[in-house]
C-alpha cells in the first residue's frame, strides 16, 4: 500500500501485489469491532446539500440476464403488453421487488 500526499490529502493506493501486513490486518479488526458511533469521522469532508439530488442506485448494475420459458394468463400477459413494450422487463420488476420484500422478511 503506497502513501501518496497532495496538499492536505492522504491518498492510500492498494496494490494488489503487496498482501496487507499483519499490523494493517489487525488495525482492520479493531476498527470493523467498533460500533459506528465510536468511529470519527470528523474529518471527512462534508458534502453540499444537493450531492444526492440526482443520484441513481443500481444505474450501472446489469445481471446476467437468463433465456427462460414461463407461462403466463392471457389477461396477465395482455395487461402487461397494454402497458408498453417491455414487458418482460416488467415481469423481472415486479418479480425482483416481490424477492427483495421476502428476503428483507
């Protein structure tokens, strides 16, 4: 790992060909325990009001998508259609919020 400093800033670059130390290792450990209100963070930089504004979760997340056969009801499948094209993509959302709802459960 490589200290890089520009004006105030601590810059660590990790290399992958250079293994952690043991000491960098346990320093890991000892900051992973502690709770996060014992953490100090007070000299991260604090960020304008609207950084978030326009931020997007999952923009650039793309699974690996599966070729599958399913079998739908005509009226389903004719309400889905009726909404636009896209309606497998549809049926994924749909499918994808019903599976992170039960496994938030």
């Amino acid at each position: 790992m490589k200290k890089l400093t520009k004006s105030k800033s601590v810059v660590y670059k990790l290399n992958p060909a250079e293994p952690l130390t043991a000491r960098q290792k346990r320093e890991i450990q000892a900051l992973a325990a502690l709770p996060e209100d014992k953490i100090d963070v007070s000299d991260i930089a604090k960020l304008p009001p609207g950084a978030w504004k326009n931020a997007m979760q999952g923009k650039w997340y793309r699974p690996v998508k599966q070729p599958v056969s399913i079998r739908l009801d005509a009226d389903v499948l004719a309400w889905l259609k009726a909404k636009g094209t896209g309606y497998q993509t549809k049926v994924n959302i749909f499918l994808r919020e019903k599976m992170l709802k039960e496994i938030s459960k």
